[in-house]
C-alpha cells in the first residue's frame, strides 16, 4: 500500500476517537525546532582553537567533521534537506566567521562577524537563535559572570551585550525575533565556603547586561540553569532557583534544559509550573544519560511527556531547541534522527485525543484515561508521519539513511 493510501487509513483510524489528523500535520508544520549548529563540529568553533572547557565534552572521533564555515553550513544543509518543515538554526557566538585575517575577541565580536550566517539563513527562510559563548576560553578558566576579578566580569559582560547587538541584527535581517539564551559553567568541585557572593555577582552581572537597553520585540533574552557539571560538581552559581526568580523578576526568559536537572527530576513536569507565571518558556530538548552527556534525542518516554506538554500548552508558547553533541556517529545522521524525532512526538501529541484526556481525569475516571492513554500508543502514527515527510519533499521511513550514506561517502571521507 501507497504512503497517501495509508495516511487515509490512518486517517479513519484517528477519526473514529476525534482526531483529525490533516489538521494535526498543518499544526506540526507550524512548529519550527532550532537545530544546534554546534552538533557538527563537536562544538569547536571558529574563533579559538583550543580545548573544550567548562563541563564541555564531546566524546569520540567519527570521520568527516566540519573543519570551517563552509563545510559547517554544507553538512547544515544536508540535514535540513532530510527534515521536514521549516525551522531555524541555533548558533554559538564562536561560530563567528573572520575574513581577511582579522580577529577579535568576544567581547568586541560585531554584527559583520556574521553576516554570512545571516545570508546562508535569507536564502533557505530559516530564522536564527543565538548563545554568548562563556566557554572554552582563556578567560572562563575560573569563572564568568560571577568572577571575583573585575575585569574578567567585564570581559564577559561585554561579550553579551555584544551578543544583544548581534541579536538584534538577526532579527532585523531575517524578520524574526531571536531567542538569545545565556548558560555559563560558573561553580565549584567541592564544597564552597561562600554560596551569595559568587550569585550576587552574577546578578550585578546580568543587571548591567539588560540595562545596555534593546528591542525586547526583536530580542528573547533567556537564562540557562545547570544542577552540576564535570569540575563543578558540588556547586553551580546559575541554579535553577536563581535563574528562575531572575527571569521572573526582570520579564526574560527562563530555559529548561531536560539534561540540566537531577537524574529523577523531568522537564516535562515542569513546563505546565512554569506557564502559569511567565507568558513563555525556552526550552532545550537533549538526552541525558546517568548526567547531562547530551546524547541524541530519542522519540522515547520523556521526549513524547514533552512534546504534550508543548501542545498542550500552545505550541507557540514553548521556544524550542535541541541541544546535543555526539561526535562518536555520523554527525549529520545524528541531527537528522534528533530532529525528527522530535517532531514525531510533537505528532504523536497533537494526534492524541487532548480534550478527551483530560475530560476523563477531571471526572476522576482513571481506569479509562489509563486504557485508552495506553491503546494510543499503537494508532497508526507512523503513517501519518511518513504522508508528512512525503507531503514536504522529504524521504520517509528509513530511506532517508541512503542520502547520509551517499554524503559520507563523496563528501565526508575526503575530509582528512
């Protein structure tokens, strides 16, 4: 059977409950996922050629890595090619683009720095997300934004007020707003004898960024959480609690990272809490593994509890991105496979009967909400899935493996 001849059938099969699924695949259109640019360098960068520092880590040697601007943007596109929809590409204030032999610090990083990265999104109607970089620098060595040294806190305070200029820029350019979102690896390996004084700092720090004044229309602004991290295991200055009474108070965003909690804590149960207090939420979808080792998205249980709650919520409330980094697999299989699975638990969400759902939990009537939660599980998504792909231009099922397969081998393997 054909994939159009079974996407009506699948099409019968979720009528029956209420469902309508044409109008689940023009919402899921209407769902941009930003795609981490950083998955296909092992999150090196452009602008500083040393080790990866602050709890960053990618592990494993897979041939065919990006090496430069050119073939970063390449293999981006190669990805988006087997992705359906329209999305937008989320980049790290390292992935600046020198010509001509200029360099600059990121604190002095410009608008121009990455004006091909604003091309290369004109031509393919892609929007821009975008991150300082309070990582894998001389300068991060100790501490950020929360520094005792006065001018390594405003070195880096520069740097995100460049980051706010860079921002608005895109949006611009592009028409878009641009989420810009904040982390940095601040903390301590044991035991701190001080917990305020670094928080307090950050706090002056973030003060001094949002009072540089700039269009909160055009720029998202948004600050990332972490429990812990490899070298500052005992203590981080950007907590959860700090960063969520922060946003609260100074109207920014607060971003959930589901790698960023306590190994039984889930994101997914958060975004509701969340939603009640502020008009939007950010969100990075990773996968973690025993800690945050942002492995690639799955379409498994938490993912799928996430995605509900987006559509649940409204889709256009949850600012969403993925964040991962493998560099042990194809890196472009790895983008493809992430993102795709998160657009199939968006699916799978809006192809849930909802409003039947939670009828069923507000009469109290949990043998029945169980079941047919449950009898979900095995509805013919997968073929409405694969109409979507077959609906915008790209190879469903596994088929869009051969492609990888193909890029690997004329384009990857040469790159030593």
């Amino acid at each position: 059977m054909m994939i159009k001849e079974r996407y009506e059938a699948a099409k019968e099969a979720y009528r029956a409950i209420g469902v309508d699924t044409d109008a689940a695949l023009e919402a899921l259109a209407k769902i941009p996922v930003s795609m981490h640019c950083w998955q296909g360098d092992d999150v090196a960068g452009f602008d500083n050629p040393g080790q990866l520092s602050g709890g960053i880590q990618a592990t494993g040697n897979y041939p065919g890595k990006a090496r430069n601007p050119e073939e970063l943007m390449a293999d981006i596109d190669e990805a988006l090619s087997l992705i359906p929809g329209k999305h937008r590409i989320n980049l790290h204030a390292s992935y600046a683009i020198f010509e001509d032999g200029e360099f600059v610090d990121r604190d002095k990083i410009q608008p121009k720095h990455f004006a091909k990265w604003v091309e290369f999104a004109k031509e393919r109607g892609l929007g821009i997300d975008f991150n300082p970089t309070c990582f894998s620098h001389p300068k991060a060595e100790n501490a950020t934004l929360s520094s005792e040294v006065p001018e390594i806190r405003k070195f880096w305070i520069d740097h995100c007020i460049a980051c706010i200029r860079i921002s608005e820029y895109f949006a611009e350019e592009l028409g878009k707003p641009v989420t810009m979102n904040i982390w940095i690896p601040d903390g301590l390996k044991d035991v701190p004898g001080d917990r305020t004084a670094p928080r307090a700092r950050l706090k002056d720090s973030l003060d001094q960024i949002l009072a540089c004044g700039y269009d909160r229309d055009k720029v998202l602004i948004a600050v990332e959480s972490k429990v812990f991290g490899i070298g500052m295991e005992s203590y981080t200055v950007g907590s959860h609690e700090f960063y969520m009474n922060y946003a609260a108070k100074n109207d920014i965003l607060c971003l959930l990272d589901n790698g960023h909690y306590h190994p039984t804590e889930v994101v997914s149960d958060k975004i509701s809490s969340m939603l009640l207090f502020f008009d939007k939420v950010a969100l990075h979808v990773t996968r973690p593994v025993r800690w945050d080792s942002d492995h690639v998205v799955l379409f498994d249980d938490e993912t799928r509890e996430i995605a509900k709650e987006i559509v649940r919520a409204g889709s256009e409330r949850v600012l969403l991105a993925l964040d991962f980094f493998d560099a042990s697999i194809n890196r472009i299989s790895a983008w493809v496979v992430g993102m795709r699975n998160m657009q199939k638990a968006l699916l799978y969400a809006l192809l849930l009967p909802n409003a039947e759902l939670a009828k069923l939990q507000e009469e109290r009537n949990f043998t029945k909400l169980m079941m047919l939660s449950e009898e979900m599980k095995t509805y013919p998504m997968g073929d409405v899935w694969n109409y979507f792909c077959e609906i915008h231009g790209v190879p469903a099922k596994e088929d869009w493996f051969k492609e990888i397969e193909r890029y690997e081998a004329e384009v990857l393997s040469k790159r030593v």
